[in-house]
C-alpha cells in the first residue's frame, strides 16, 4: 500500500484504538469482580504489556494527513457515550452506602484532629480484630490534615476535596498530554485525548466519588510534579513528591525512588523535606504509634482474597517481596542514564506500580485510580503508534 494511505488509515483508526487500549485493562478488572486475583493481576499485566509495547513505538507519532475535524467528533462522541448512561446524579456523589473504608476513616480521623485535637494513630479509627494493636489511621497525615472539610461538612466535604482534586488531576493531564513526543510542541488533541480517556475509565470517577476514596489526593500531587518536571520548578516538584508521600507512603515514594540521582538541584531536596514535614510532626507527637499504624500494619496484614499470595505455598512466598525490590532497582538503575523527561517517567514509573500492585497482599479497585492519569498519558502521547501497529499487521506499511 501506498505511504500516502498509510497516513490517512492510521489517522483514522489511531484514536478509536487508543480508546481501547486505553479502557480495556480496567474494564477486564472489573469483570474480574475483585474475587479472582488472577483476573485483577491480567488486568494490570495487560496494562503494562500495552504501556511497554506503545512506549516503544514513539515514532509512530510522525506528521499525519488526519483532520482535526475527526479526531474532536471522535473523542466528544467517546465522551457522550460512556459517560451519560452513568448519570452522575447527586446521589452518586452523596450515597453512604458504598463508601469505602479508606473514606470513612479519612473523615474519623479528620474530626477528630481538626474539632478534638487528637492524634488519630492513638485512637481506634479503623477496628481491627487481626491486627488489634493498630487500630489507628492507616495513611499518612497530610490526608487528614488537607482533607479538614470532613470535619466539619460531614459526607458532603470529603466529596467536595475529591472533586477539587478529580479536577487538578483533569487539568494536569490535559497539559501534560498536550506536548507531543518528538519534538515537544503542542499537541491539543493529545491533552484532550488524555482527559477523556481518563473521564471514561469507570474506576476513576466512581472510586473518587461513589466510593469516596481518596487516592486521588496522592496521584493529582504526582502529576501536578510532573508537570514541575516538565517546567523544572525544583522546588516545586519536591514539595508535591513529598506531600504524596505524607499523604500515603505509595505511590509517591516510588516516584522519590525514581528520581533519586546526583544531578537534581538542592531545591528539590529542600521542596521533598518540606512536603515531608508533616510525617516528622506526627512522629514528634507520637512515633511508635505513627510508624505502627501508618508503616508496619501494611507489612503485617495478612494478604486477601484478591492477592495472588494465596495461591502460592508459604514456603515460597518470599517471592512477592523480593520481585518488586529487584524490578525497582532494576528500573532505576536503567532511568538514572536517561533523559529526565516526563515521557521517560511516567512508563518507568508504571512499570514500578504495576509489579508492586500485583505481588501486594491486595489488589484493589481504589488503586486503579494511581494507574488510569498515568496510562492515559502514555496513550495519549503514542497514539499513533495504536494505528500504526493495525497497519504492519495488516501489511499497509
């Protein structure tokens, strides 16, 4: 076949593809009905496979004949489709009935802060009959400390934070995918690409809302630091890193991880020990508390039914440990040599999620929201590559 209709096919079919790529590994989650750990774990190993395979195709984002025109029906059209049948009505967003635990906690942990003056690692938050000595707030301070409408606007001020923060994450990924890969010009199409696919994964609003949880505290603190990155605040991007981390020990401290190397500027170290102050006052306030119920709790808890632990003898479980320590040293052994881009990142910073995520003691639903801004980024910058794989199937270039 000819160049000429080579562009045009893989204009045509890139972003449709990319929309399936994009949802499919959490739509195969939720078939999975978090009670078959293998079918979350292919869901996250599909996820990485399609993260790997388009990274790997950057020059697929080569000039195109596509227009405009059809890229902004297809993706408003994709938008309509999937996201009127769900009708985001007020109960969605104010419904107890399915809220998660993590929410309820958040809002106990932040009453009882901001009204009593209490530290919520010393008090029971979150009873338990397993591990009966860590009853306290099992997340990191900075949640509690940011998320002080729960106490006093019941319900209604954990949803209002979740939407404050949905919305940053929307913005910063509509900008972060709005530069292209080759030569980091503007690329709208790619931003709104990126955004929509994000609106559309099922978890990503439903986690946030209906279910109250606030992972996507953490996760719109790391794009905003990309978005740092991208702008070399220094400053700027230590300080989201380091409020991630206060927030919940993961994902942020992957991304730490990942950027440790020799030649970043103090102010990152000065931002990152800022964002981390929050932490050194709760172990000030009461340390064995704070690491028991914050850190040593989530070694401890006994794996559930949606890990893959189970299903492995105990003699060899070991495995799960050791698999994420030598992917993440291998990983940032291989990132510290390379550019420090955004779109070297945030593949990297996937593959580090991913593997930690599937060797964990559970595999949750909530996380998924960590996963979709990220792997909608690394759609929304190879969406050529979608296109250009059907095409040397199919033998048209």
């Amino acid at each position: 076949m000819n160049t000429k209709f080579s562009l045009n096919f893989v204009g045509i079919v890139s972003l449709p593809l990319s929309l399936l790529y994009a949802i499919t590994p959490f739509y195969l989650f939720s078939a999975s009905d978090l009670v078959s750990a293998l079918g979350g774990a292919l869901a996250f190993c599909l996820m990485l496979y399609i993260t790997l395979r388009l990274s790997g195709m950057s020059e697929a984002n080569s000039p195109h004949t596509t227009t405009l025109l059809w890229e902004f029906i297809f993706l408003f059209a994709a938008a309509f489709y999937f996201l009127y049948p769900n009708r985001l009505s007020i109960d969605f967003f104010t419904s107890t009935r399915i809220r998660s635990d993590m929410a309820t906690t958040t809002e106990l942990a932040a009453q009882m802060f901001w009204r009593q003056g209490l530290n919520p690692y010393t008090q029971i938050v979150a009873p338990s009959t397993i591990l009966t000595t860590m009853q306290g707030f099992h997340y990191g301070p900075t949640t509690f400390l940011l998320y002080f409408l729960c106490a006093f606007i019941p319900i209604t001020g954990l949803t209002m934070t979740n939407l404050f923060f949905v919305l940053v994450s929307l913005i910063s990924v509509f900008y972060l995918g709005s530069f292209q890969l080759s030569d980091g010009k503007k690329d709208w199409i790619g931003g709104l690409g990126a955004a929509i696919f994000l609106l559309v994964i099922p978890q990503f609003l439903y986690e946030s809302f209906a279910r109250a949880a606030p992972d996507i505290f953490p996760t719109a603190l790391l794009l905003l630091a990309l978005i740092g990155i991208k702008n070399k605040s220094w400053l700027f991007v230590g300080l989201m890193i380091g409020s991630a981390i206060s927030a919940k020990w993961s994902p942020g401290a992957f991304m730490a991880v990942l950027l440790l190397r020799k030649d970043l500027p103090f102010r990152y170290w000065l931002g990152l020990g800022i964002g981390l102050v929050p932490i050194i006052f709760c172990l000030a306030w009461d340390h064995q508390a704070f690491i028991e119920n914050s850190l040593i709790m989530h070694i401890l808890k006994p794996p559930d039914p949606t890990s893959l632990r189970p299903l492995i003898i105990p003699q060899l479980q070991w495995i799960f440990k050791i698999i994420p320590i030598v992917v993440l040293f291998s990983v940032w052994n291989t990132f510290r040599r390379s550019p420090l881009t955004i779109q070297e990142i945030v593949p990297r910073f996937l593959t580090i999620l991913v593997v930690f995520e599937i060797c964990f003691t559970e595999i949750h639903a909530n996380h998924l929201v960590w996963f979709a801004p990220f792997y909608t980024l690394v759609i929304a910058w190879n969406r050529r590559a979608s296109g250009r794989v059907l095409v040397e199937a199919l033998g048209f270039g």
